[in-house]
C-alpha cells in the first residue's frame, strides 16, 4: 500500500470517529478529587520514587 492510499484511508477512518467532545473530559478539579489530592493545582502531586537500581557502573 502506497502512502497516498494510506493517508486516504487515515482520512476516512478520523471521518467515521466519532471522537469526543472537549467538554466530556474531566476537569483538573475533578481528576484530582479522584485521587483524594487538594486544591486545584498539580503541585501537591508527590512524585514516584526514585528506583534504587545498584551501583550503574557495575553495568557495562
């Protein structure tokens, strides 16, 4: 299949999609209630961990 016909395809398979709305996202306020984070900012989101992997120059 060339790339013109694919692009077609791509094409018609957005045109069928029926994607959604903006609006039926969550909000910002809403995902962080999920996860029991206050306010409305994400600076309260702690970060992951750092993963302890050894000694990095024991790899080569």
């Amino acid at each position: 299949m060339g790339p013109a016909t694919r692009l077609v395809k791509f094409a018609k398979d957005c045109k069928d999609k029926k994607l959604r709305a903006f609006s039926s996202y969550r909000s910002l306020k809403e995902v962080l209630a999920k996860y029991n984070i206050g306010g409305n900012g994400i600076g309260t989101i702690r970060q992951f961990p750092p993963l302890n992997r050894g000694n990095l120059s024991n790899r080569r």
